[in-house]
C-alpha cells in the first residue's frame, strides 16, 4: 500500500477546502492556496479529489477538447442531487435538489398519511425515481435523502414515535424502507424541523437565533439556536403544543391532557370555538375564509389564539433569547391578526433586552419551506466535513489498493 499518496490527499484537507467552496463562488488554486497556506501542488491533488467525486467543477473558460484545464473552481451544481420529501397529513411533496439546495425537479400527491408507511413510502420510491432520471441523473449521483414527517421522530434513528395522525407508523423504519431501494443516508426529522431549516436557509441566512412556529391542525415549534437546529435529548425539542395556557383549564385535548395550546390556539380548536358562535366552519381553511372577508368572530377568535400562542412563546424568548420568530403553518394566512395577538403578549411581558431587537413575522416561504428544509437536511449530512472526509478517504484506498 501506498500510504504516502493517501497522505499527501490528505483527505481532512480536501474536506476543509471543500467546506470553503461550498458558498458557490468561484475560486482559483492560488487563490484556495492563500486561503488555507497549503501549497499550491497540495491544492492541485485535493482539487482533483474533490472533482472525482463530482462535488467540485472547474468554472471559467473551459476548453471544449484538449487544452489548458480551467483555472477556476466551484461547488458543482451539475452533477450530484439530494430528495426532498415533505410528508403531510394529506399530501406527499417531493423534489430533486441540487447541492445549493435549489429544486430541479418536483412531484406532488394527495395522499393521506394514515394510509399507513408503506403505501406513502413506495409513492415516495416511484416518484422519486422518476424525477431522478427527468434531471438526466442516476442512484449513483444521489447523495443523500431528506424526510420530514408530521410527528413526533427520534432523530438518532429516524423513528416516529407514536405519531398521533399517523396510524400504522409508530417506530416504522422509515430510513430502512427507503435505504433498500436507495442505498443512501436517510435523514428523518418533523416537518416544524425541516421548516424552520428551510425558512431559515431562504430568508433568514444570517440569523443565528430562530424560532419557527406551525400553526396548523397541530401547533410546534423548531428552535435553531447559535445556528444550529436544536432537537433536544429525543428529538422533540420545540414541541409545545401540549404546554397549559392559563385561559384553557377545562378544554379537553387528544394528548389526554386538559388546556394544551393546540386544543386553544390550533386551526381546528378555532373552527370548534367559531362553530359553538353559530358559524359554518369545518376546518382551519374555513376560518382563513372567515377572516379573509372580514368577520369580526373570526378575527377575534384568530388574535386569541395569536394571544395564547404569544403566552407560551414569552417563555420560549426567556429561555432562549431569539432574534426572529416567524409564524408559519396554514394558519398564517390568517394574516397580521394571529401575530397581532403574539405580539400583544410577547412584547409586554418580556424583558426589553429580549424584544429589544426581536421581529415576529410571517413566513416568507409558506409551502415550500418543508421541501427546501428537507433539502438542507439531507444536504447539511451529505457535505458535512465527516461525510466529505469519508468519500474522499475511500478514493484514497482505491487508488491506495490499485
Ligand atoms: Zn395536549
């Protein structure tokens, strides 16, 4: 074996000077040199690993046959793609994404979660292949898969854990099923994750300190914190849907428990409150409906919840102290009235240090979020410094064992 060559690839060096072209931008050796004080032939060696691997592309004035090599180098855009799928309660949305995380391609269904693993699972197979081969890839060039679920997951294992819309997949192996027909790493996290991952890479790329917030049929939140999506012990940080407000003492909720925010504050628990006012409400979109032509019951009942919402979110900002909370989730398109309420709360009984510079607003990204957070999920794993340094040590044992 040649263990000189494997040194000289070096293959943590080849990682870090990946993690620096992974901004996109264009770079020469010379400049990568002066960058990391690595020697300009020690550039040359790691480029062309990273290039083997399909990761990185020589950008400027390539010559079409033969002549000098490009000078410049970047992220490759082109050649290696990330899935992306966002399971909800009723649809499965699914994209090929390239390594900046833009979707190339995209599929959508209407189906219902609680048809169980296996037949939304094998969608997700079919779909997903067929959206490979229309970007002209193959299994080969596929990096990594990014799901998100609308329950309760241990991120460790990708399990969902007694997901309560979600019959038959308590601790289904989602990551396996996929696994056997993809043969890549499968990363599983819920959607209020993979939401606040994708608003923040979109709108937010600066902010280190974020709460997303889903307003839906359920309430959750997804906390990232110094930059880096917290998911607690078991992966159910930044579930407060089931924290007590003080105005629901008796109001029952599916956990079992009595009072929870989401039997409150959720698009279902308002159609409940605005059908016990006389009103036709059945779901959350009626409510929207309502409050989009004005109803003064329905603008009420959608700052109440903003108001019960902002009660558990005051201590969310003590404890944690966020520069932006964004209100997402179907709910959201009830407009300024549910931040209203949010605001109402949050702003008068926080510290003035925490709200000091603290916006809360709506989310700019709406449905895609999930998709695009599913998308950086699998990403954010692919292009990690480990996973990098792992492919490139495998070309150094091949070209080692040649
Ligand atoms: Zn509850």
């Amino acid at each position: 074996m040649d263990i000189s060559r494997g040194d000289v690839l070096g293959s943590s060096g080849a990682s870090d000077l990946f993690q620096i072209l992974r901004d996109g931008r264009s770079r020469t050796r010379t400049e990568l040199a002066n960058l990391t004080g690595l020697a300009r032939s020690t550039i040359a060696l790691r480029v062309d690993a990273l290039m083997q691997l399909g990761l990185v592309s020589p950008t400027a004035d390539a010559p079409s046959t033969g002549g000098r090599p490009s000078s410049q180098f970047a992220l490759a855009t082109d050649i290696k793609v990330v899935l992306a799928v966002d399971i909800g309660a009723s649809h499965v949305r699914i994209a090929v994404s390239d390594p900046a995380g833009r979707p190339l391609e995209e599929d959508s269904a209407n189906i219902e979660v609680a048809r169980g693993p296996e037949a939304v699972l094998n969608w997700v197979i079919e779909a997903g292949d067929a959206l490979i081969k229309k970007t002209g890839r193959s299994l080969s060039d596929l990096l990594a898969i990014g799901v998100g679920l609308p329950g309760p997951v241990e991120y460790s294992t990708g399990l969902p854990i007694n997901p309560p819309i979600m019959p038959g997949w308590d601790r289904f192996d989602v990551p396996a099923w996929l696994k056997g027909h993809f043969n890549v790493p499968i990363l599983v996290d819920n959607d209020v994750n993979i939401m606040a991952l994708g608003e923040r890479e979109v709108a937010w790329p600066d902010v280190e300190h974020l709460i997303f917030v889903k307003v839906a049929t359920g309430i959750g939140s997804g906390l990232i914190s110094g930059g880096i999506l917290q998911r607690g012990a078991q992966g159910i940080a930044g579930d407060i849907g089931h924290v007590q407000v003080p105005r629901g003492a008796d109001v029952p909720c599916h956990c079992g428990n009595r009072g929870c925010l989401e039997a409150l504050a959720s698009g279902p628990a308002m159609a409940r409150a605005l059908r016990e006012q006389g009103h036709d409400t059945a779901s959350s979109q009626d409510v929207v409906e309502l409050v989009k032509h004005g109803n003064l019951d329905a603008i009420q009942a959608v700052r109440q919840a903003g108001r019960d919402l902002g009660e558990v979110l005051t201590a969310c900002v003590s404890l944690v102290n966020p520069s932006v909370i964004v209100i997402g989730g179907s709910m959201a398109q009830a407009g300024e009235h549910l931040i209203a309420g949010v605001r109402e709360v949050v702003y008068a009984r926080s510290m003035p240090l925490a709200t000091a510079h603290l916006q809360i607003t709506q989310s700019n990204v709406g449905a895609n979020a999930a998709v695009l957070g599913a998308g950086m999920l699998a990403i954010h794993h692919a292009l990690s410094p480990a996973r990098v340094e792992a492919m490139v040590s495998n070309i150094d044992a091949i070209a080692a064992g040649a």
